[in-house]
C-alpha cells in the first residue's frame, strides 16, 4: 500500500519522470520539440501511423475501401516512432496538435486537409468514399453509438488497465482491480451485442468493427499486454493479459474477431506500421500495394 502514503503537494509539479515505461516520451506540455518535417510520397493520402490499436484501425479501413475498387483510398503510410518521439516533431504537430497517432493528411483535393483522432479519421474517410457507415438514419446512428463507444471506452483498456497491468513500474492492486473490472464489463457489453448482431452496428460491416476490433479483438486473440516472444506489446513480457481477463469467456466477441481476421484487408491492415511480432508481419511502410510482398521485415532482411 505504498502509494497510499503519498500526500499530494497543493501543487503539481513536473520534477521527475514517472518511471513508466513510457517516462520518457511523457511531458506535461504540448507542442513540438524539435523541427522536423515529414516525408510526403506520392499517393493522395499520407499517413502518418504506427501499427497500435489506434493505428490499425485507420489501415484496415484503408485497405477496405482499395478491396472495394476506390483508387482514390491510395496511401503512402509513413512511420512515426512514438518512443523515439517523432510524435513532437514540428511537422507532425502540424497535423495532429495533440501529438499522438495516427494523423492522415489528404492531398487530394486543391487544398490538404489534416484530420487527427482515429474516430474522426475512420468518418472522415467513411464519408469521403460513402462506404463501411450506414447512411439510412437509424443504422447510421447505431454505428456511431457504437464508434463513439469505442472511442471513450478504450483509454480504460489502454492508459487503465494495459498500464497498470503491464507498464507501470509497480503492480498496484488496487488500479488493476479497478480498470480488470471495467474492462470485464466492456467485453461483456460487446459480448451481449454480439450475441444479438453479426456486426457490432447491425448486420453490415462498418467502421465500428474496424475501431473496437483492434482493441477488443486484439484482447480476445491475446495480441495486448502479452510477452513479446508471443508477438505482443513490447515490455510486457511477464503478462498475459487474455488469461487474466479470462477472455475465453466472452464468446460471441471471439467469434467475431475470427470473422473479420478471415477479412485480407484486416490482415493487411494489421501489418501496416507494425514493429513487433513476426518479421513476415512487419511492413514498415507501405507506399505500394505490392510492399506486402516484397517489403516486410523478412525480406528485408533477405536482401
Ligand atoms: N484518442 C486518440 C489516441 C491516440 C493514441 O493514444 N496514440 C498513441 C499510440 S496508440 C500515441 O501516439 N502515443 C504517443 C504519446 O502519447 O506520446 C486516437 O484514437 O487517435
């Protein structure tokens, strides 16, 4: 019960890092660090990612909408990373004030549009092909519920509980209590709407499955918070979050994960800006559509 001896000074201040894995990428202001443009290729979108939850999202409705026939979805995706702390350089700040991935710049019309939040990038690129959301009312609601949902939910799998359980310097019982709860409840939410749905917003495919399919579904494949060697996140070697969580409970999400990894462009998707797990799974960039076969670490690394 150490940090129940801390007393908070009347006022916070910033003398220390915190000791998380993270500590050194973690600062108490915005803004940029350092100047630093970013690279631009030469499709009408750039993007500027890495292959986390929140980046896998915005590939995978990427290389949907290319499955679907919509040239205009071509994209050089660019790796920003956030350790090293690309995330402050000027030009990325530029796009996405809040300096976090993934930020798409849009080239294709007279001017460049920024669009930043991976939410509003999916809506964003969902409205522009007029694909994977509903546009008759009610359906197009219920994607959004369920979008939105995403959104506010998965900081509490994320900053709560995957780093309390697996990047804080200490265990503390009483926050992986506090967010293993919550994120039991999340699952069981999902749970008993897919129980109900084949889709998370209905019996169509659509951007809700490709937001909380990275993060749900990648809990239930036992992708988060999981040893390295197992392709999981890097420093958590010691955790297997599926297990603790008891994921296998949660059978209608694992039956859905199944079904969209059956999807090539989710798997496309997943590879995209990814640094870890197999080197065959690892492109990353990807400014081509021939880079899945030719530029993953694997090859690389052949020659
Ligand atoms: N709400 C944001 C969250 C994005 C986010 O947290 N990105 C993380 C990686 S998954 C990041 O860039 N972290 C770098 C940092 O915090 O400095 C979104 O959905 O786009």
């Amino acid at each position: 019960m150490a940090e129940a001896e801390y007393v908070p000074p009347k006022v916070w201040t910033w003398n220390k890092p915190n000791g998380g894995q993270f500590a050194n990428i973690n600062r108490p202001i915005a803004g940029a660090t350092h100047e630093k443009t970013l690279p631009v290729g030469r499709h009408p979108l750039q993007l500027y990612s890495l292959g986390t939850p929140n980046g896998v999202k915005v590939t995978i409705l990427l290389e949907e909408l290319l499955a679907l026939g919509h040239d205009g979805a071509e994209y050089d995706a660019w790796l920003i990373r956030i350790s090293d702390g690309d995330q402050f350089g000027s030009g990325f700040v530029a796009l996405n004030p809040n300096s976090k991935i993934p930020a798409l710049l849009d080239r294709s019309g007279p001017a460049p549009i920024r669009v930043f939040e991976s939410g509003s990038i999916l809506l964003y690129l969902a409205e522009k092909f007029g694909a994977f959301a509903p546009r008759e009312p009610a359906a197009r609601a219920e994607c959004l519920s369920w979008l939105f949902w995403q959104v506010g939910s998965a900081p509490y799998l994320g900053g709560g509980f995957g780093h309390f359980y697996a990047y804080a310097p200490a265990r503390f019982e009483y926050a992986i209590d506090r967010f293993a709860m919550e994120v039991k409840r999340q699952l069981d939410v999902l749970d008993r709407r897919l129980a109900e749905s084949r889709y998370i917003a209905g019996p169509e495919y659509t951007i809700a499955d490709m937001a909380i399919f990275p993060w749900y579904g990648g809990l239930v494949k036992g992708w988060l918070y999981r040893g390295q060697a197992g392709g999981g996140t890097p420093g958590s070697q010691a955790y297997d979050a599926a297990e603790f969580l008891s994921v296998h409970e949660y059978r209608n999400v694992r039956r859905w994960a199944d079904m969209l990894l059956e999807r090539p462009a989710v798997r496309r998707g997943r590879r995209v800006n990814r640094l870890n797990g197999e080197p065959s799974e690892q492109l990353h960039e990807r400014h081509d559509a021939r880079d899945f076969d030719t530029k993953t670490q694997d090859k690389i690394a052949a020659g």
